[in-house]
C-alpha cells in the first residue's frame, strides 16, 4: 500500500480473487452489514483502482498524472476530487 508516493505497507499474494456484491465506500468503513463507520479524518484525491499490482515506477507515474490515459493498463476506474466537488467526478469506469 502506498501514501503520497511512498511504500508503507506490502505484502505477496498467490491465487487470489475478489467479488464484490456491495457497493465500494471511499474515506469510511463497514462496523457490520449497515452500519457505516471508521470515518477518514483526511482527504482523497484521484482514486484510481486497477486490476493489477503497480510497481513502484508505476505508482510514482500514476501518482503525479492528473490526466490518467482511459487505455492504461490494468485500469477499471478512475474518480478525481476536486475542493470545489466533494462529490467527486467519476472520469470513466469500465
């Protein structure tokens, strides 16, 4: 996992997959099954998610492109958030 460019966590997985039947909550998580919770006390800005581990090249380059090409590689979505949009604009999603 990475902060602002930098490594804070890693890990090595094989053979792993995931399905989601919930929707995906940005800055909060689930206490249980309806209860959101564990609020963020930060911002986020340009939330990407892909279907591939980035390397350490690749999250300093993605870190610093605010206009993030819709044929990268392994992307699925990308959102921008803006001060002035706290909503946030969903760039594009496949």
């Amino acid at each position: 996992m990475y902060e602002n460019g930098v490594a804070e966590q890693s890990a090595t997985i094989t053979n792993w997959s995931v399905t989601n039947t919930v929707d995906v909550i940005l800055s909060a998580g689930m206490q249980n099954a309806s209860t959101i919770s564990y609020f963020l006390n930060g911002e986020l800005a340009n939330v990407r998610f892909y279907k591939k581990a980035l390397s350490a090249a690749e999250v300093q380059a993605d870190m610093n492109n605010n206009d993030i090409d819709p044929a990268t590689e392994g992307l699925v979505a990308a959102y921008d958030f803006a001060p002035a949009n706290i909503e946030g604009t969903k760039r594009f999603m496949r």
